[in-house]
C-alpha cells in the first residue's frame, strides 16, 4: 500500500496545480505600464489595478481601473471576469462581454478579438496567431509566457499578420498595455511601451517593486529565507516558525479561487513558533498563507498544497 501513495500525492499535485493556472483575479491585483512622450524624452507610468467587485448584465466580475486612458480607447474604468483560464471584458457599444485572454491556447492557435475601436483600426474584430510558448517564474509560480502574432482581415475576408510580435502572460496579460494594442502615441502623445511592475496578494511579483510607484511599495517583503513553513503538503496543521523576534502578526489563508479561509492576529511565543491547526476540515488543493508583520508594515506569501491523508 506505501507503493501507491507517492504516484497519488504526485497525481494530485499536477492536478491541482492545472486548477491553480486558472484562477488570478483576485481585488488588489496591479499593474504599472510604462510611458514615454512621443515629442520628448519624459517617462512617466500608468497605473492599473483592480479595486472591487460589481455585477454586471447578472455577471459577477471585477472593476479594472486605470490612472490614465490612452489610444486604446479604453476608459478609466473597465469590467472584466475569469473563467476556465479565460479573460472576459464588457464591450460598452453593444453591452455584452467578450473574451480578452485565452492562456488555454496551443501553438498554431488563432484567437478572435472583439475590436472596442481604436485609431488604429475600424474592422469589428482583430486576431492573434500563437506563434510560440514558453515558461517565466511570478514570485514562486510558473506562467506560460505566449509569443503573439498580431492580424486583420482584409478586403476580400482573409486574415493578414503583420510583423508585429508582442508576449501575453499567463494570468497577467499583455506585456505592453492591459488591453493589448500597439500605441503608438499620435493621439495624445504618449506611448504606452512595456509593463514594468505586476503585484498579486496571493502569487506574488513580477519586475522590480522598488522601481515603480504602486501602491504596494508602502509594504515592505519579509525577509523570504527567515521563516520556515512546514509541513508542504499539509493536512490537518501548519507551522510557522521564525528566525528572528517576530512581533504582532496577522496570519491569512486563501484558497486556489482567492477566498478568505482563515484569519488570525497572533503573537509568537519565546521560540518564534506558532501552529495553525484544526485544519482537516479544508478541501484538497491549493492554498497561500499570507504573513503580515502590522508593527512594520512587512508581508510574506508562501503557497502551500493541503492533501488529506489516507488511512
């Protein structure tokens, strides 16, 4: 019987990591683009984030907003939903959603976008060929990182690619402008050119915080070395337990779909130790412990993987 245990564990793990791609929108996510005046040489940044939830046409999604609209013609505020590794946005001119991002897709595949009209182009849908797949690291998490393809029909129906290339990441998105389009800047002068910074609650960072202006700049990381989880998997306890004098702590678990599970505001004991037990009530799969130090204003994410043991 000890034979099979190791395969099952190691089943479950691709498992629920496959459930865990698909699950990312979650309030507090960021992302700072950077900008560049077409007519100078000025930087500056545009801000995105998702600040709350709303229902819309009976859909629950999230409010996106920005700090400045652009050539895209998107404006400050978007509505947008997942579901199944896809990104759906609110088209404003018929009222109805449509797909922004597929992190479902093979190579070879084609996409077709809803156009929400822009400067650049009058057709009502536009389309991106996967052309390769590869894999970056977000804090301690795998992204697929998509090579695309940019295209249009053109007058006889037929779809022409031009040799435009921009990169899509699993979760994160376009890696020049949220909805993804090539500004140019000759509407207002400013060009939106890369994406410098991206901030989960949960998943963790991509780019340097130190050099962009989010929000989440006000909170330092924990030193990631200092504090030892165990065990990983868990089933029933987690054990904190910290190098050095923690003070007042606010312990968070969330689940895979970004749900509030637990809270507790703690002290450590003289050996810096503490243990979340009771815990066998909780589903399998994918769970992030959030580690908030409130005298210092410092947090910590680590993921953990919950699987009950068989008798």
């Amino acid at each position: 019987m000890k034979k099979k245990i190791l395969p099952l564990i190691f089943f479950n793990l691709i498992f629920l990591l496959k459930i865990y791609s698909q699950v990312d929108l979650v309030n507090g996510i960021e992302w700072e683009y950077e900008m560049y005046h077409v007519f100078g040489s000025n930087y500056t940044s545009n801000n995105v984030s998702i600040t709350g939830d709303t229902i819309i046409n009976g859909q629950d999604c999230k409010i996106l907003e920005r700090e400045f609209t652009n050539c895209n013609l998107r404006p400050k505020q978007d509505f947008i939903y997942q579901e199944d590794n896809q990104i759906f946005y609110y088209h404003f001119e018929d009222s109805l959603f449509h797909i922004l991002y597929d992190f479902n897709v093979e190579i070879g595949d084609t996409i077709k976008i809803r156009n929400w009209g822009t400067y650049a182009n009058t057709n009502d849908y536009f389309f991106l060929r996967v052309d390769s797949i590869g894999i970056i690291n977000i804090g301690l998490n795998q992204r697929k990182k998509f090579k695309m393809a940019y295209g249009a029909e053109n007058d006889i129906g037929e779809i022409e690619f031009i040799n435009y290339y921009f990169e899509i990441i699993e979760g994160i998105g376009c890696t020049i402008n949220f909805f993804y389009w090539y500004d140019t800047g000759w509407c207002d002068g400013f060009h939106v050119n890369q994406l410098r910074c991206y901030y989960h609650p949960q998943l963790g960072n991509f780019g340097n915080l130190s050099e962009c202006n989010l929000t989440t700049n006000t909170k330092e990381t924990l030193n990631i070395n200092s504090p030892s989880i165990f065990p990983n998997p868990f089933s029933n306890e987690i054990n904190i337990s910290f190098s050095e004098s923690i003070p007042i702590t606010n312990l968070k678990l969330y689940d895979g779909q970004g749900n509030l599970v637990l809270t507790k505001k703690i002290k450590f004991n003289n050996l810096n130790i503490f243990t979340l037990n009771s815990l066998s009530g909780l589903q399998n799969g994918i769970y992030f412990l959030l580690i908030e130090d409130l005298e210092n204003q410092k947090t910590l994410s680590r993921k953990l993987l919950k699987i009950n043991k068989k008798r």
